[in-house]
C-alpha cells in the first residue's frame, strides 16, 4: 500500500494586501502572497533566507482575510500543496507551487479571525483531533515539561 500526505503549515507575514475575486457562480477566491523567514549560521554569520509563497483560498474565508488581513499581517496557514499549470495567450507555458489553504489563523491585530472571535484565536479554528490522547495525570497539554528540548 502506498502512503500519501499533502499537508502544509506555514506562518509568515503577508508581503501584500489580501486580493479577492469572484467566480461567474458568485465564490470569493482570494490570492494571498506570503513571506516565511529562516535564520540560521552558516561559517559563524547568521543569514536570513526569505521564501515567498502564494496562497489561495476560497469562499468565506477568502473574504474575511480581506476584511481582517493587510500587508505584513502575520497569518498561520494550513492547507495543501496545488500545482497549477496555465498557457498565455501567446502559447508560453507557465507553472508554479501554491498552498490552497483551508485554514488561516490571524496571529495579529486587535480583532479576531473573521471578526467573531478574540484576537488570535484563529479563522476556522479546528476542534481537537478525535481520539488524541489526554495529558498525563497531573500534568497539563503543552506543559513544557514535556518538551525533549
């Protein structure tokens, strides 16, 4: 059996103000373009390495990011990878990686995901995984007792 796994989280910060448009049925598709840094050493210097990522997302959630969201907004994205190929009208052939997410948290900001909840709370937070398993007795989940580090 072969297994398979699509599955992205990336935070980083917009580089740009949300986009929105709609499709001829009348869905809001937004394009999200985002900045995710890395630092590390490299011969005793730290270098920073930026990576720019489109976003794609859909429907309410596309609409609330263009409510809530703004250039340099720090967002938490969760969704999946897409390759999307297209051809200009010239016949020049395009492709790229994108992430279509259906989840994006609002790390910022004095107002919450969507506008119904507190700050930070996230858009379309997901409830906890069924049969994950409780915190040891006497010890509580993400108690940084527990961390191997």
């Amino acid at each position: 059996m072969m297994v398979s796994l699509n599955r992205v989280f990336l935070a980083g910060n917009l580089t740009r103000d949300p986009e929105v448009r709609y499709t001829p049925t009348g869905t809001a598709v937004g394009d999200l373009n985002l900045a995710v840094n890395r630092t590390y050493l490299s011969e005793g210097q730290q270098k920073k390495e930026t990576c720019f990522i489109g976003v794609i997302v859909w429907g309410r959630l596309a609409e609330g990011c263009r409510e809530q969201l703004s250039k340099g907004s720090p967002v938490l994205v969760e969704g999946l990878l897409q390759f999307d190929q297209w051809q200009t009208e010239g016949g020049e052939k395009h492709s790229r990686h994108l992430v279509r997410a259906d989840r994006v948290e609002f790390l910022g900001g004095p107002r919450g995901a969507l506008g119904d909840a507190p700050a930070g709370a996230g858009a379309a937070a997901a409830p906890a995984a069924a049969g994950a398993e409780p915190a040891a007795p006497g010890r509580t989940a993400g108690n940084s007792d527990d961390l191997p580090f």
